[in-house]
C-alpha cells in the first residue's frame, strides 16, 4: 500500500525531481493526488488496447512504475497467450510492482528494469503504452524513441501515449497552470509543496503541445493518430501503424 505523498512538505534540498526509493513509496498517492482523472485515463486506455491485442503477441508499458495499467489490463484480458511486459528505469518502482502483481494481477507480468534512453528492445507488439513518461525522455531523444517503437509494433497495431501538455496560446497556458493548481489544492497539497515540487520537476519534465505530439507520430510513421482524451494540461493519444 502506498504511503501518503508529503515529499514536498518540508523544504527540498537535492533540487531535480527523481524517481528514487522515497518517491516509489509514496507514487500511487502522488499520481491519484496529482494526476486529474489519473484512474479513469488509464481504464480508456485499457479499453482501447482492447481492441488492438492479438493471440500470441506482446503487450509492453513504458515506464510502468508500479504496473497500475498492466495490473488493470491483465484482470480484463482473457488470452493467455498475450504476454505483458513492464518496463521502467527505477528498480524501487520495479520492487513496488512485484509486490502488487503478486496480489492483484490475475496475469503473469514480466518487469525489465532498463533505461528507455540507452535502449530499448520491443518485438512482437500489439499494443505499447507510454502514459506520463515520455515528457521525462529529452526533447532530442524522443524521435529516435517513438521510432523505435514504430518498428517493433505488428501491423494495425497501436500507440497508446498519455502527457502532460502545452497549448498553442501562452494565455492558455496560464489557464491551465492555474486550474491544474486549484486542482491539486483541491486534492491536500499546499501552495508550499505545489510550487516546490514545480521546481524540482523544472527541466526535468518537458511538455510538447499537442501539435508537436501528434507531429513527432507522424514523422516516426504513424498516419492515423487520434486524440482520445484532454483535460486541460493534459492529452491522451492513440496511434495506430
């Protein structure tokens, strides 16, 4: 179970935000408190996969964390013959995980402990996912990344991408800063652990806007790329080869 996310109550010394020992115990309170309609993003993702999972393929999430998804995924998916992969660069997330699917998966997981940026190995894929992770990837890294999964995706299948995100208006923008504060006042945090959790992720997390998302697909070879969910900061893509 995770413990309640208070990292940023007390004054943070160590600058960048990482994902060590401390947030791996706290990250399922801190997605569910931090990440508008956290749980109901990753069920439209779930559901959407559905449709594209084949007998005798793979499924990989990218950046698993602590395997909500593919926990989710496994107690609706009814082929044996599909195997889950989780992958993540964070071996306390990784340990979390095990512990969860032990109790909670009806499905075997299999869990790679890889840094996505050094390398990246998917073969066989009906679906991949990579929701909330690949605005921690370096802008100059991404493109090689999505190609990357491109290639190691079967025919018609999919791309499931969930960010954070910019909009084209700087007005906007600031809209969006504002209403994503409310909400996270709304959820317990503080003004004092809102601003400073924003420092430490500054530089270390880094939005496209929506048009630069959908753009980076179609260069990397997805023609057919929807945009399934927004809400405010925040974009839900599917992309199919």
């Amino acid at each position: 179970m995770s413990e309640k996310d208070e990292l940023f109550k007390e004054p943070v010394e160590n600058g960048a935000f990482e994902f060590d020992e401390k947030v791996a115990g706290v990250f399922d309170d801190m997605l569910n408190r931090s990440v508008p309609l956290y749980k109901e993003t990753r069920q439209m993702a779930v559901r959407l996969a559905l449709n594209f999972i084949k007998p005798n393929t793979r499924v990989f999430d990218i950046g698993c964390s602590t395997a909500n998804l593919l926990i989710d995924l496994s107690n609706k998916l009814n082929e044996s013959s599909v195997e889950l992969v989780g992958i993540d660069n964070s071996p306390w997330m990784l340990e979390k995980a095990k512990h969860k699917i032990k109790e909670e998966s009806k499905h075997n997981i299999e869990l790679r402990l890889n840094d996505i940026s050094e390398s990246l190995e998917i073969e066989n894929a009906s679906v991949v996912f990579m929701n909330y992770t690949l605005q921690f990837v370096r802008p100059l890294q991404r493109e090689s990344l999505v190609r990357r999964i491109y290639e190691g995706l079967n025919e018609n299948g999919c791309f499931i991408l969930v960010e954070k995100v910019l909009g084209n208006n700087s007005m906007f923008n600031r809209f969006y800063v504002e209403i994503y504060s409310e909400f996270k006042k709304s959820q317990g945090y503080s003004d004092k652990e809102i601003n400073q959790k924003r420092e430490a992720l500054e530089n270390v997390l880094v939005p496209y806007r929506l048009d630069e998302n959908t753009d980076l697909l179609n260069r990397c070879g997805f023609e057919t790329v929807d945009l399934f969910f927004k809400w405010y900061n925040f974009a839900g893509f599917i992309a199919v080869k």
